[in-house]
C-alpha cells in the first residue's frame, strides 16, 4: 500500500522553499528521518544484518519471504552530500519487501568530507564484497536513485577500466548523470519539480567534484564511452529538473548498442518511485518483469507428492514419537547464530525438497515449500527432542545450535541420510562463506546455493528404477530389545569413538568391510545379551540387524529424497553359538547377496506395486493410515532388532576442513525398538551414536566389550553422567 500522489505533491511543495534556506546538517538529518519512515513500513517484512567496511556502512536487507535468488547493490541518493546508512535501509526495505530478493545498500562516504572519487571507490568495495561472498556477476544487479543512478553508471565504467565483469543490470531512478547541468529540463521544470531546485543540485556538485573536471565520465556518465553497460530500466518523472538527464542517457545507451527503456511518469516529480505511490504501482511490476528477466525468474512455491519410501513415516507415528534423525558439525569456534541464520536463509532455497512442511491431502500427505527458513532453535536437554506432529506440518526440520556445534534434525520423509548430508555441507559452507569470507568450491557434496535445483534432485527414484518382478516380503520376527523407559521421553546418548585405520585393518584382517565388521559385532552383543535374558534356546528369537543401502551406488541417480533400502542379515541363535569370524562370514555374503542391482529392483517393485494398487489410491488418507500403521506395527518395528546405518567417509571441500572438527549421525529410537546406531567417519575417526530411549546401558557395555576384544582401543562420550 502506497501513498496517494496529491498529498506527497502538497507536502514537497510546501517545504521546497524552506529546504533552500536550510543548513547542509539539516538537511541531512532530514533525509535520514525519511529513510527511517520507509523503512518502518517494511520493518516486519524484512530482516537486516549490518556490514562494517573501513571507511563506510553496509546492511543485508533480506526479505522473509524471499523469492529469488541473487542480490541487488543498492546506492542511495542525495546530492553526494546526504544520506547514511538509516536513508538507504528504506527504500532498500521496500525493493527487498515488494521484489523478494536480497538487497545489499552501501552507504558510501559522502561530500564535502569524502569528495570525488570516494564515492565510486565505495561503490567498487562493495561491488568486490559481493563478488568475495559468491555472487557472480550475473547474480548483483545495481539499483540507485538520484545521485545513487548517476553512481551505479560510474561504477559500470569503472568496471570497464579495471577489465571487471559488468553487473547483469542497472535500474535507475531519476538519475543525476550530468554535474554539469546542461540539460533543459533544468529550466523548463524549475517550477514544476516540487522536491528540488538547480540552486540545490549546483551546491551539491561543487560539494563532490571540488577541483575535478565535471565531465569526467566518474562524475557525469553521460559524458562517458557507454558501450558494454548492462541492460538498464530507467525511471524519470515528467515534471521533474533532471528529466534530460534521464531522456539523453536512454539516447547514448541505445546508440551504444545498450539495451535500455526509459519510463516516463507524467507529473512526477524527481525519484518519485522511492513514496510509492499508489497511482504509480505499475513500476515495481516493470521492476519485478525486469529483475524476473535479467537478474533471476521469481521462484513459485512448490508441492511434491511424498517419494515411495516416505509415505509410511507420517503413518506410522505415534503420540510420542516421530521418525526424526541427526546430522550434526561441530566447529572450532562457537557459532554466530545471526550469521547462521543468514546462511540458512540462503541454503533452503537451494533445497526445496527439504525446506518443507507436510500437508494432509484427500488421498496422501503431500510437501509444501516453505516461504522463509525456519529461526535457529537452542539445544534441549538431549538430540532428537520430541516434535508434536502439528509442528511437523508447520516445518519438517529445524536447525539447532549448541556452542560450537550445528545441528540440523530432518522428518525421515523428507530425506535419507545421504540427501540430509548434502544438506548440512552446504549449509555449514554458506556459513563458513558468510563469517571468514572463506571462498569454497561446489564439490564433495557441497552444492551451489545459487544454482536452480535440477529435476533430477526431486526426483522420486523408486518410481524410476522399480523393476517388473517383485520380491517377498515375509520375513521372520526378530528377538526385541526392551527395559524401562525413560520418563519425559528422555533420549540417552552414548557415542564409540575409535581409530578409523585401525578399525579398517581390523575388518580387513576379517576379509569384511567396515560397516559389516560392525554389525557382527553388534550382532555379538545381542546375542550375548538375549543369552543372559532368555534361558530356554528354543525360546530365544533370531538376531537381524538392519543395514540401510545407498541405492545411489546401485542406480544412476542424484535425488536428494529417500532413495535408500536395507538388508537384514540375522542368525538364529536356536542353531548352536556363533564365533566372531562367523558371523562377519554371514553378514558379508548377506550383505553381497543382497546388494545388486537385479535384487533391489524386485525390492523396489514391491513397494511401487503397493503404491500404485488402484484400491489404495482411492483409499482415504485415514483409512490408509490406519491400514499402514497396523502393518508397521506389525511387521515394521519387529523384523530388526535395531538399525546400523553407516554413511562412510564424510570429505569436505578443503577450504572448510580448519573449520570443522567433527561430524555426527544420530538416528532416533523407534517407540518399540529403543536402541539405534548412526555412524560415520570423520578426520580418521569413527564416531558410533548408539541412542536409547530406556535406562539399561547394558548393550552398549556389550558391543564395546566386543570392539575392545578384537583389538580395537576406544573412547566413550555419553550425554549422561
């Protein structure tokens, strides 16, 4: 909502005299108590984060429903002479509020203090912040009015002198192109522009120039070599002085071979844009078709139906309990939740699939995008806190912070454990980028945040790959680790850490790889335990450990939604007792029975098939939870004794290893199955999170028991005392 034309026109009108007269502090103060007025318009629509150069002020303007990516350097007006930081803020507010992009303002040093040439150096600076903070040139577009216009021309050929990439585009409001005040308009609308006079314009150009040449294209880029500049959108009132500034600009652009169009609004006055008026709201349309065409489309929110794999997790929740997992880094200083926040901001629209929350449909939940990221939560008492469902609808996932560690804790709807990865390193890279300017490359899992998402990364994969034979599904029900729960949903935490060579040679040694080294000897540990519980062997149940696989090393594909499916080696401990060696034997030929291509595609099909039975999408979404809850309570939480998800060797880019100490993967208890381990290996250690949601320790002092037996030293840390 604007202001209407006529009551802005009686308001300038009426000052225009007595401005004349006044001080050059008045007046400043005068223009900075306007910027404040715009920008309390916007205040609760946009976030601002202040920079510190060494001889001026800049702010981040971030809108909270921000639709686009890139950044738009904004260089206020003011004769050279008026305006800090608080005066640009405000109409940065407003471009950042009404276009949904990020607005970066520079409040540049001003004149008589700092003449010629400090405001173009300013201007550079922070055209070179930008840059360092992963802008590319086709991502900043330079937006100034007045004297600000005038500015972002000079800066363009300044650009050109120095060899530098031009912007992607200029919007200019009213700009001051020409110190000399050759144009006509000065006279033929002296008495028609109501916000200002030549007397006025003529003190501030003898305020800037001082003793340089006012045609020198720095001061006066109508008098410039125009050709290269960038697409421009120009903006000039019909009334006001420096309407040839603007009409004789759009001349030499479009001789130069310049793409420009110049919009000429009829008895407006000088940057009458900035008041937003209500008769003249069609110019931020033309904005908003200028930024959508040169700086980048306005992005749309977006739903996607759940992939195969995540249907089941809204399903099968209980009052208690929700399907939530941990990636977590932890850094070697403590974290600045402010520049975390801003780091967030930027990485979720990198991440649609992610930055979600769930949506009940007629027939099936869905995802929706989120407009804004989510506030930076503080730690609770211990990971994986219980989340209501109906925060879940809100945002699927949060971003904890504790001391020096980021944590980010995601619904296993949305994702897997490798997809979640790649959204934690790209998020502590944003980080890294945004507090120590530290330039990181787009690999190890690291994506460019102002790249669109491909459709490949939204892709639901086992739609793709479902093969045209289906696997059984029978399986039998595995021994059920229980004790006392802890009250209050209290979640103990206990985390193995050992040498990650050692642990390689030792699996080695036993011709097994790392993960199924470790799930015999977890395997080991249960069964030592049922031993001691269960006395009679024909009662005791089999032992399965469940092991989700990477379906990506399998099938081409680069989603960033589930696309994992899991082997369940087991023994049956009524068949005699197991050694070691055994059981690594067992889990190993399980594990490469299993893991092909050909078998994961009747897995797959499976689970497709049931999807796609014309029954069950005719169903109503609570009658088809209630059918798929009662099978997971059936079948789900009893064919395993526990999960062992091992996500390998996590590598960073370079760049960000100084930076990161360690990595964590912690995988919430199931409410029937109390015991789960997530394990990665980081910097040659290997952290195993093995998480409960009872009081006995007494699997986790087995399994190390067994580590320790084979050899192996390890070190203990645990959430409790």
């Amino acid at each position: 909502m604007g202001l209407p034309a006529k009551l802005v026109y009686a308001q300038l009108h009426f000052f225009k005299p007595l401005v004349a007269n006044l001080s050059l502090e008045t007046i400043r103060r005068g223009q900075d108590k306007l910027g404040e007025l715009m920008e309390a318009l916007h205040k609760r629509d946009v976030l601002v984060r202040a920079h510190t150069f060494d001889s001026f002020e800049g702010a981040w303007i971030i809108p909270k429903d921000e639709r686009r990516q890139g950044v738009i350097l904004y260089l206020h007006g003011g004769g050279y002479t008026c305006g800090d930081l608080e005066y640009a803020k405000g109409f940065g507010a407003t471009l950042a509020d009404e276009e949904g992009v990020r607005v970066f303002c520079a409040a540049y040093r001003l004149a008589p203090e700092s003449p010629f040439p400090a405001a173009v150096d300013d201007a550079l600076e922070a055209y070179r912040y930008l840059l360092s903070k992963g802008y590319g040139p086709r991502h900043i577009l330079l937006c100034g009015e007045s004297a600000g216009g005038g500015l972002c021309y000079a800066l363009c050929l300044k650009l050109k002198e120095l060899g530098m990439e031009q912007p992607c585009g200029v919007i200019a409001i009213s700009p001051w192109t020409d110190l000399t005040g050759s144009g006509a308009s000065y006279e033929a609308n002296r008495d028609k522009d109501p916000s200002l006079t030549r007397e006025v314009l003529d003190f501030y150009a003898r305020c800037y120039a001082g003793e340089a040449e006012k045609k020198s294209p720095l001061l006066s880029p109508l008098f410039g070599d125009l050709a290269g500049l960038p697409p421009s959108l120009l903006f000039a009132g019909g009334d006001e002085i420096l309407l040839d500034d603007s009409r004789r600009l759009q001349e030499q652009l479009t001789a130069c071979g310049c793409k420009s169009r110049l919009h000429i609004a009829p008895e407006r006055w000088h940057a009458y844009v900035l008041y937003q008026l209500n008769e003249n709201q069609d110019d931020f349309e033309a904005i908003r078709e200028f930024l959508n065409r040169y700086l980048c489309q306005e992005r749309k929110l977006r739903w996607m139906r759940l992939d195969n794999a995540a249907k089941i997790y809204p399903a099968a929740r209980r009052k208690n309990w929700n399907n939530f997992f941990r990636l977590s880094a932890t850094l070697t200083e403590p974290v600045d939740r402010q520049v975390l926040q801003s780091a967030l901001d930027v990485t979720v629209r990198r991440f649609p699939s992610m930055a979600v929350r769930l949506r009940k449909g007629i027939f099936w939940y869905y995802l929706e995008e989120l407009s804004r990221a989510p506030r930076i939560r503080e730690e609770k008492p211990w990971p994986l806190a219980h989340v209501p469902f109906k925060e879940v609808r809100e945002c699927a996932f949060r971003v904890i912070v504790y001391k020096n560690r980021i944590a980010v804790e995601l619904f296993h709807a949305l994702t897997d454990g490798n997809g979640a990865l790649t959204f934690v390193k790209t998020l502590v890279a944003e980080y890294l980028s945004q507090k120590y300017g530290v330039d990181i490359p787009n690999e190890d899992g690291v994506l460019c945040r102002l790249e669109a998402p491909s459709a490949g990364e939204l892709e639901d994969s086992f739609l793709k790959y479902s093969g045209a034979v289906r696997a059984s599904r029978r399986e039998r029900t595995a021994y059920h680790l229980s004790g006392t729960p802890e009250p209050d949903g209290a979640l103990n935490l206990v985390t193995l850490m050992l040498d990650a060579q050692a642990l390689r040679e030792r699996a080695k040694a036993c011709s097994v790889t790392v993960t199924e080294f470790l799930c015999a000897a977890m395997m080991a540990a249960i069964l030592e335990l049922q031993r001691e519980k269960v006395h009679f062997v024909r009662n005791r149940r089999p032992v399965k450990v469940l092991i989700p696989v990477n379906l990506r090393k399998l099938f081409p594909s680069t989603s960033l939604r589930n696309f994992a499916l899991y082997v369940t080696p087991e023994v049956d401990p009524q068949l005699g007792e197991y050694t070691f060696e055994e059981l690594c034997t067992i889990v190993h030929h399980r594990m490469g029975l299993d893991c092909t291509a050909k078998l994961m595609g009747t897995r797959i099909a499976a689970n497709v098939s049931s999807e796609q039975a014309l029954l069950l999408k005719l169903m109503p979404l609570f009658i088809k939870n209630a059918a798929m809850k009662a099978v997971f309570d059936a079948v789900g939480e009893r064919k395993s004794c526990l999960c062992l998800s091992n996500l390998g060797l996590v590598t960073l880019p370079k760049a960000m290893e100084p930076y990161v100490q360690r990595m964590d993967f912690i995988i919430g208890p199931q409410a029937r199955a109390p015991h789960n381990v997530g394990i990665l290996s980081y910097k040659g250690t290997v952290y195993i999170n093995m998480i409960r949601n009872i009081r006995e320790s007494e699997l986790e002092l087995r399994f190390f028991r067994v580590l320790h037996n084979q050899g192996l030293r390890i070190k203990v840390e645990s959430n409790q005392p």
